[in-house]
C-alpha cells in the first residue's frame, strides 16, 4: 500500500534521494543506497539486502501493486513522472527505485571453496568498468571480487547499472592491495598479475588451482607491490598497433580460461 503521493521535487525525501545517487559521502553517512529498476531490484533482493524504501511511478511501472507485493512493510511512495524524472540516474528504469542497506563486506567475510578464483582489480577508477567485470565474474561463477585502494564506490549508481545487478550476486571487497596480498598468502591463493613485462601468455599458466587473477588500470597497469607479490606474470597476446585492451574485456578473458581449464580438468 502506497504511504502518500509526491509531487514536488523539493519535497525532503525526494531530496535525500537525489543526494544518495549523487554523492558518495552521502551514502557512506546514512549507510543507504539507491537501486534503480526491477531487475537491479530483484538482483539485490535475491541477495537479501534489506530495502527501506521504494518509490514507484504508475505511469511507468504499470503492474506497480504485483511488485509491491512482495515488499511487504517498505515503505512505499507513488511519484508523478515529473519527481520520477528527478529521481532517477538515468532513463528508461521502469519507474521504480528503491534506497537500500549497505552492506560492506571485509576479506574475512568470504568464504571461500578449496580451489577459489578471485578477481582483483588495483585503483579501478571508472565505474562503468568495474561494473561490467563484475558481470564477467558472476557470468564465470568466481568466487569473489576484491577491489584494491578503489577509486569509486561500490554503491556508485553508474556501477550498479553496468554490473546489471552483478554487484549483489558476486561477493564483493573493497580493501588496500597489502591487506589483500595477506590475505591470499596466508590461504595459498595463486597470484597472477596481468602484466606485458617478464610474463608469459596466460593459456600456458595453470589457473585449476585456487588462482587470483590480477589487473591494474588501462593507463599505468599494477604498481609494484603486486608485481614482486606475484607467483606468476601473465600476459594476453596483442597482435595490433596497440599494447591494451580495456579493463573489463582482459578480466572476461582470463576468468574464461580459468573456466576453460577447470572444465576440461573436470
């Protein structure tokens, strides 16, 4: 059942939503979120983040009631098309989105199988980025993503959009690359950096074992504390005039091969 209609966009509520897609210490202060769309939504319910509130427009979300159903005790609030504009990050999100709970999740907060493979990304800066390699990651089932001295937030709206719900069915850590380091040393988890110096091509390197695949950014690659971490340097062939690929497409390379090794190893 709807709590009142909105109409203004300087009604207070609208405001602390706007502010909560916006601005990162915002969301970090209130602890809260904003989920756009039903299928982000019903991603991050599935993972069983709690909702506290939802704002619907009918005149986009026609089937409005059946969604609200199984959102018993949200609050719940009907906007004109108008405050929806507003609130909304982007276009086109079927006139629904919703604050949620953070949830931050540390490296102790993983559990982890016998022959884990982790994706770790060093200063991912661009969220539309690390959005679509945790797509990759949920599409190779790895077991975790861990993001190293991050340059965005783990809530960016940009990042929840591109990982189309990703986000929330792949295990998530932001922590800095020492603490990280530790931690897969201690549980003898394989490191292998994405480098073009001193490598060798990555199909030639055993990933069945419990492996964490490695990647800087596109402009200045690992910084050197993951290069002398290593057990092993692995690189992807480039044929062209041109020595990188975009972030996101070298990740769904090297968790693909880990998948392909581990299914032929099977």
């Amino acid at each position: 059942m709807m709590n009142q209609v909105l109409t203004s966009v300087q009604n207070p509520r609208v405001k602390q939503v706007v502010a909560l897609q916006q601005k990162s210490a915002e969301r970090r202060r209130c602890g809260l979120f904003v989920v756009e769309g039903r299928r982000e939504l019903g991603h991050c319910l599935a993972a069983g983040y709690e909702v506290t509130e939802v704002y619907v427009c009918r005149d986009i979300l026609t089937d409005a009631d059946a969604l609200l159903g199984s959102l018993q005790g949200v609050a719940t609030y009907e906007v004109t098309p108008y405050v929806y504009d507003k609130l909304a990050y982007r276009g086109g999100t079927e006139g629904v989105v919703a604050l949620v709970k953070s949830r931050p999740m540390g490296l102790d907060d993983l559990r982890l199988g016998e022959r884990p493979l982790l994706m770790v990304l060093e200063s991912v800066e661009k969220p539309g980025n690390l959005g679509a390699v945790l797509r990759s990651a949920d599409a190779a089932r790895a077991d975790a993503v861990v993001v190293c001295d991050p340059l965005t937030d783990l809530y960016n709206p940009n990042l929840i959009r591109s990982s189309i719900g990703a986000v929330f069915s792949v295990p998530t850590v932001a922590c800095s690359s020492e603490d990280c380091i530790a931690f897969l040393k201690t549980r003898g988890i394989r490191i292998l950096t994405a480098q073009l110096q001193d490598s060798e091509l990555y199909y030639d390197t055993d990933m069945c074992r419990a492996t964490a695949l490695v990647m800087g950014t596109e402009a200045t690659g690992l910084t050197d504390v993951w290069r002398r971490a290593a057990d092993a340097h692995i690189r992807i062939p480039m044929l062209g005039r041109l020595d990188s690929l975009n972030v996101s497409v070298s990740a769904a390379i090297l968790l693909f091969e880990a998948v392909r090794q581990r299914q032929k190893m099977a």
